[in-house]
C-alpha cells in the first residue's frame, strides 16, 4: 500500500532529506533508506541499523553502490511481498529494483561502487581520504533518492 506524497514537492524533500543525512554522516545506505522510512512506520533507529552495513558498496566491498542498496529496500517496503508463496508479488519487487538499478546504470554507467569511484574519483588518496562522498557519493545518493521517488510514482 502506497503510504508516501508522490506531488513533485515532495520529491524535493526526499532527495534533501537524503542529502542531510549523508551531508551528517550517514552511509549512502543509511540515508537513502531514512529519506523514507518513516513513511512506512519503520522506526529511525531500525532503519539506521539494517541499512548500516551496505554502504561502501556492501561493507566497503565496493560491490553494488549502497545508495541503490538502500533505495532497494525501500521498493522492498513498498512493492515487497510478505507472503512466501506470493511469486507475482515478489517478482514484480523484482523488476522495480531492476528498473531502478537501469536507471542509475544510465546516469552512471554502472551501479557498482568501485567502478563509479574509478570513474569519477581522480585518485586512490582522495578515497582513503574520504574525499569521494563530496565528489560523487553524494550525487548519487541524490539521484538515488529522486530515481526511487520516480519509480514508486510511475507504479502507483
């Protein structure tokens, strides 16, 4: 059941409230998923907890980029299914977070987190220096946070 404002007003407001908590040093997981959750009935802290370990690409793996982790589990909040023999329920959440992750590929030209740092990030110093949260982490967490808005309204 659709529980966020899907005018364009409010998409605003989810982006900046992304934003904010990265800009206060949050993973990109963690504040893609904050962004919304709340409209959901999913407590602060809760929310902080299960998204925490996907930032940095899962765990700094560098694997798929944390915002679209966090911005997958709010597609799970919304479309997900609760019943585990509801496949078309499931499969569809399914094609959202594949819309969602082709999205992202289009603006980036992937969705991996080691390859958007190669790509974007001009040196290995300025990772260890954690200078990429400023030079694309915090882009993508807003696009993120705009593409998940977009998604959840075309399939509402």
């Amino acid at each position: 059941m659709q529980t966020i404002d899907l005018t364009e007003t409010k998409k605003e407001t989810y982006i900046k409230k992304a934003l904010d908590y990265f800009d206060s040093g949050y993973a990109c997981s963690q504040s893609v998923l904050l962004a919304f959750s709340s409209d959901y009935g999913l407590d602060e802290e809760t929310a902080k907890k299960i998204s925490s370990t996907f930032g940095g690409g899962m765990g700094r793996l560098r694997q798929k980029c944390g915002a679209l982790t966090g911005a997958f589990m709010v597609l799970g909040l919304e479309f997900g299914n609760t019943e585990p023999l509801d496949m078309e329920t499931k499969l569809s959440a399914y094609a959202k977070v594949r819309e969602l992750d082709k999205k992202a590929d289009e603006i980036y030209g992937t969705t991996q987190c080691a390859e958007i740092l190669k790509k974007y990030v001009k040196s290995t110093d300025d990772v260890e220096k954690r200078k990429h949260h400023q030079i694309i982490c915090r882009k993508v967490v807003g696009d993120a946070a705009a593409i998940l808005f977009d998604v959840i309204k075309e399939k509402n």
